[in-house]
C-alpha cells in the first residue's frame, strides 16, 4: 500500500493492516481497543511477536482465571457475578510468538505488552501532527466491587 485513499475506512485486524501502511499517513487515529479479559468475539486467533519465519509449535496450557471479585472462590465469584475465563496460553516454543485473540491474554501483563505492539505500530502511521485518542474506560470498576472492597478492609 504506497498510498491510502482518501475518504475510505480501512477494515482489518489492525495488527495485519498496519504495517502494510504508509509511514506517517494518518492524521488522526481514535480506537477502542478490547479490554483484557472482557469478552470473547470469537475472532480467528492472530499471532504476535516470535519470528515470521518459524515454524511454530504451540505450547498450550489452559488456564482457568476468575475477573471481579475479591474472594477467588467458586461459590464468592458465583455470588457476585464474576466472570470465569478458560484461555490457553499458547506459546511457540521455538520463537516465543502468542497466539490468541487481543484481549483475552492469560494474564495482564501480557496484554499491556500487546497494547504498547499496537501503540508502536500506529505511532509510525501517524503524522507528526496528528493526534491519537484511545477510549480505555474502566469496566472493573463496579458498585458491587467497591462494596466488596470496603467490606474486605473493614
């Protein structure tokens, strides 16, 4: 892609679409990327970081994680309508690469990671006057969850 059209939405995975675009030719770019471990969209998996040239071989370990409540256990996240994820970690273990859909990573870190990837690719599309606006609200915040808070440290 040598040169974007003009007045067009560009429609893709962003990881896949970025790199394929100018540098520096994007005035504004606003997004609202999913927040980890909110919901799964049922996308095809994509594959980050590693090597391009590997020939991967996963490495999958499922991991059962509970989102929103303070006490882990079943009968406490039932109560409270916590959120129980099953999710694999899905390693390459040759090269490192993730597989898996962004947002539902294993654990925060690597999302934070997969979000700084993201960043770096729509920063060199970005013109050096252009502005970026990301939409990161808080969806753990909850009346129950401060009220679960509260009773905790009491």
């Amino acid at each position: 892609m040598d040169k974007l059209p003009l007045n067009q939405v560009l429609c893709g995975n962003a990881f896949e679409l970025l790199p394929k675009m100018p540098p520096e030719s994007v005035d504004c770019i606003v997004f609202s990327p999913p927040y980890w471990g909110l919901r799964d969209y049922h996308l095809p998996p994509i594959i980050l970081s590693g090597k391009a040239d590997c020939e991967h071989e996963w490495q999958t370990e499922q991991i059962n994680w509970n989102r929103g409540s303070v006490d882990k256990s079943e009968k406490q996240a039932s109560n409270k309508g916590s959120l129980v994820f099953k999710t694999d970690t899905n390693f390459c273990v040759y090269c490192g690469a993730w597989k898996g859909s962004f947002g539902l990573e294993f654990h925060p870190q690597l999302y934070i990671d997969h979000m700084a990837l993201l960043c770096s690719l729509l920063k060199r599309v970005l013109k050096r006057t252009g502005g970026l606006w990301i939409n990161m609200g808080s969806t753990y915040a909850s009346k129950d969850i401060f009220v679960v808070e509260r009773e905790y440290y009491e």
